[in-house]
C-alpha cells in the first residue's frame, strides 16, 4: 500500500498576517516571554520566529510582510474560454518569454515535449 501522501501527522501549511507575527516578535523583544516558550505555547518553529525576528529588526514591520509566490502566470490566460486582443497578446508574450527562457537554459522544445511526456505517463501508471 506504500506511505500516504501529504504531511501525514503535520498541520498544513499556515498563513501569518503581518499583524500576528509582529505580536510575536514584541513579545519576545520586548522580554515578556521566552522564544521557546512562546514557539511551545502556539505550535511555531524557534527557527520560523528567528526569522521573524532577524527580517523585523532589519527592515522593520514591511519585513514581516508576506511575499507573494510567483506560481505559473499562464494559467490565468488557460482556463478562459474566450480572450480579448489585448489578453491575446499577453498571452502570446508571456509564452514567448517562457519558450525564450527555457531555449536562453539550452532546452529545445522537442525536449521539453518529451519530458512532459515522461511525466504525465508517470502519473498515469500504476505500479
């Protein structure tokens, strides 16, 4: 049966407001509790707040602020059925840029091709 996938007897992922991770870091400056006290007492990693910490005392409250995730910017442009000119266009540049990068890397089309081959026939196998 093999192992389950995901973090099996994890908790997922958790987001943090700039709000709540500056509490955090007052109250450790600030002396009123411990980091590992406060790391034990909300189920937070010392390192995650040492972090915190660090990015607060270097650039202040924005360095608390959460940084976006690039994720595939296509995908905004795929899952519409009909597009305008200007989307059109977006969406040819973007791909240009993508194919452009991928040759800059030495990939030829025919490679990435064959590599997404390989992987979705991976998925679809069961072993």
């Amino acid at each position: 049966m093999g192992r389950p996938k995901g973090s099996f007897g994890k908790q997922p992922n958790r987001y943090w407001s700039k709000e709540a991770k500056y509490e955090y870091v007052k109250l450790i400056l600030d002396g009123e509790i411990s980091m590992k006290q406060l790391a034990k007492d909300n189920g937070l990693s010392r390192g995650m707040l040492s972090i915190w910490i660090k990015r607060y005392q270097e650039k202040g409250l924005e360095g608390l602020e959460n940084k976006r995730k690039p994720g595939n910017p296509l995908v905004k442009f795929q899952n519409r059925k009909s597009l305008t000119q200007m989307e059109q266009l977006q969406y040819e540049n973007m791909r240009l840029r993508i194919e452009n990068e991928r040759l800059k890397k030495g990939y030829t089309t025919e490679e990435v091709m064959a590599l997404r081959q390989r992987r979705s026939s991976k998925r679809n196998t069961r072993s």
